[in-house]
C-alpha cells in the first residue's frame, strides 16, 4: 500500500505524550499513528472483541430471548 503525506494540527502537550509513546515503542510517529487509526478503525473496543465473550453474550441474547416467548 503507498503511503501518503498529510500534513494534522495536534496540540503541543499531546505531541510531546505521542513522541513518548513512539520513543518507547520504537515507532515513528507516522507508524504510531497509523497504528492506532488502524486499531480504532478496526471494530470497537471492550471485552466483546474476545470471541469466547462474543460467543457468550450471544448464548445469553438467545436465552433472554427464549424466557420472553
């Protein structure tokens, strides 16, 4: 995938904490960035992500479903 230049407005003290972040990673910014837009992107946070609460919580759906019929 080419990558391309964008030019963002980020405030100081918020760059100073991502330039932490990318220091102790071992990332550049760009790469820092790109990886948590990817993250974010991706489908949502939580517990839910994990497949076996996944599976969970639809079993529960289905029970709570059946006890209302």
């Amino acid at each position: 995938m080419t990558a391309r230049r964008v030019l963002i407005s980020i405030d100081e003290r918020l760059l100073a904490r991502v330039d932490d972040a990318c220091a102790r990673r071992g990332l550049s910014r760009s790469a820092y960035l790109a990886q948590l837009a990817d993250a974010d992107l991706a489908g949502g946070t939580g517990p839910g992500l994990d497949p076996d609460v996944r599976a969970a919580l639809t079993t529960i759906t289905e029970l709570v479903g059946a006890a209302d019929r």
